[in-house]
C-alpha cells in the first residue's frame, strides 16, 4: 500500500464517519445531540472540515496533475483557488440545503458514495468516475424534478432535525 492509497482509505472512511454521523443527528434531532454531549460547531472547526473534505476531494486530481504537470506554483495556486471558492460558496449552498432538507440528505448520500469510492480505489479497485457521474447526475435530475413539483404544489417540504443547534431558524435556545 502507498501513501497515496493510505491518503485515499482514510479520507473514504472520514467521509463515510462523517456523512453517516450527520444523516443520523438530522434523523434524530434532540436525542442525539443530548447523546454526543451537546457539542456546538465553532466557525474554525466547520472551516477545518471544508478545507480537509475539499483536500479529500480533490487529491486524486492533484495527484493526476502532478504525475502530469511539471509547474508545481500552478498545481499549488489551483488547489489554494479551489479552496477559497469552496469557502465562499459554502454560505450560499448551505441556506439553500437547509431550506431543502432532502437534498442535505442526497449530498449526504453523495458522501458515502465518494467515501466508499475512495476506499476502494485506495484498496486498488478502480471505479470509472463516469460511473459515478452518472449516478450522482441522475439523482440530482431526479431531486430537481421532486424541487420543482413541490414548489408548484406550494406544499412544505420534509423537515429534518437539525444537525446543529444553530440551524433551527425557530429557536433561539435551539
């Protein structure tokens, strides 16, 4: 086992960790939480799993880059870049989940998908990334489809508990 397949099992079982972790408080609400110890998210903590997904993310792409690429400062530039997009953005797509609760939970679905990928790459087994494309564009085409019925129906959208107690817009004690 390389290094690079070591990388690759760790990040698939953090994000398997962490995607299982965040469908189960969202399912269970109070219970939950009162089970873990009611620990709230701190802005660096939240900044510190972006930046650690995003690096999970895209290290198979640096690692193709590198093995590419012979321009280190360009390699370096365009992950620094594809952070900083992911910081900025990640305000606005995360008030457009929360207001869309299935959606939270088909990225969640997504986590576990690339989880599960990244494991086994790591362990040697290719899977095509078109297969995987595939299946996540046919999911978010069918949840654009659920989006638009519901918005033309006016009706309320599932509600999950939410996963932090700063994501209940109707309480302020949580």
């Amino acid at each position: 086992m390389s290094v690079r397949d070591l990388i690759l099992v760790v990040g698939g079982l953090f994000l398997i960790w962490k995607a299982t972790t965040e469908i189960h408080e969202a399912l269970e609400g109070a219970e939950g939480h009162a089970a873990a110890g009611g620990a709230t998210a701190t802005m660096g903590a939240v900044l510190f799993q972006i930046v650690l997904l995003d690096i999970v993310f895209s290290l198979d792409s640096v690692l193709t880059a590198v093995g590419m690429a012979d321009d280190i400062p360009v390699m370096i530039a365009a992950v620094v870049i594809a952070v900083v997009v992911m910081l900025f953005a990640s305000g606005p797509i995360s008030r457009f989940v929360h207001e869309h609760p299935t959606v939270k939970m088909l990225a969640l679905s997504f986590l576990l998908l690339i989880g599960v990928t990244l494991i086994a790459d790591g362990a040697g087994l290719h899977v095509p990334k078109g297969y995987i494309y595939a299946a996540m564009g046919f999911s978010v085409f069918v949840e654009a489809l659920n989006l638009t019925a519901r918005r033309r129906r006016e009706g309320k959208a599932v509600a999950l508990h939410p996963t932090f107690v700063k994501d209940d817009p109707g309480t302020a004690s949580g």
